[in-house]
C-alpha cells in the first residue's frame, strides 16, 4: 500500500529537488521482485543484513522495521522522523511535509 501511495505520488514528489527511496530488511531480490510487481518508479534499498535500519534506530523487536519517514536536508542532518507514517496516504503525506519543510522545488 505504501508502495502504490508512493508510486501514485511520483509527479509530486518529483516535483522537489530530492531523491527519495524505500528501504526494507528484506533481501535484494526480493524487493526487486516487489519493486517490479508493483511498478515502483523510486528504488527499493535491500538491508538485509539489518546494519542501515540499525543505525537509524527503526528495528522493532522481532527483527522487522518501522514504516517511519526521515527527511534529510542536503547536508545530512534528519529536519524529521515521521513516526506516524500511513501507508494508504504515504505520497501525499511526504508532499505535504516537504512542502511544510520548505523543500526546494525543481
């Protein structure tokens, strides 16, 4: 779902000067088989070593991930962590704080 909100977002989203990317704990095949069923426009990351969604502190206990939404300013530091991320309104809801977050547009 969060994909597809995503993906239905793409001009939007593309609309601002930014890169943006899912990630998953799930291996790379895997997400390339989901990437491409779903027809996602924006690269799926493959941590399945779990070290990324370590250092970003999404791990919950069984070994899966948070949906959370970080928001990275061009020199690395995080403007936000959107821990109330909906997957069924997930593009809309990253316009909506890019916009709020003053993101430049292209």
């Amino acid at each position: 779902m969060q994909c597809k909100a995503l993906r239905d977002s793409a001009r939007e989203i593309q609309a601002f000067d930014v890169a943006y990317f899912m990630a998953s704990v799930d291996t790379l095949e895997d997400n390339t088989a989901f990437a491409e069923e779903h027809s996602a426009g924006f690269p799926i990351l493959a941590d399945p070593s779990k070290g990324m969604a370590g250092a970003y502190d999404v791990l919950m206990g069984a070994g899966f991930a948070n949906r959370w939404t970080f928001y990275i300013d061009t020199d690395g530091t995080i403007l936000k962590i959107d821990k109330e991320t909906k997957p069924a309104t997930a593009g809309r809801d990253l316009v909506a704080n890019m916009e709020t977050l003053g993101f430049s547009k292209i």
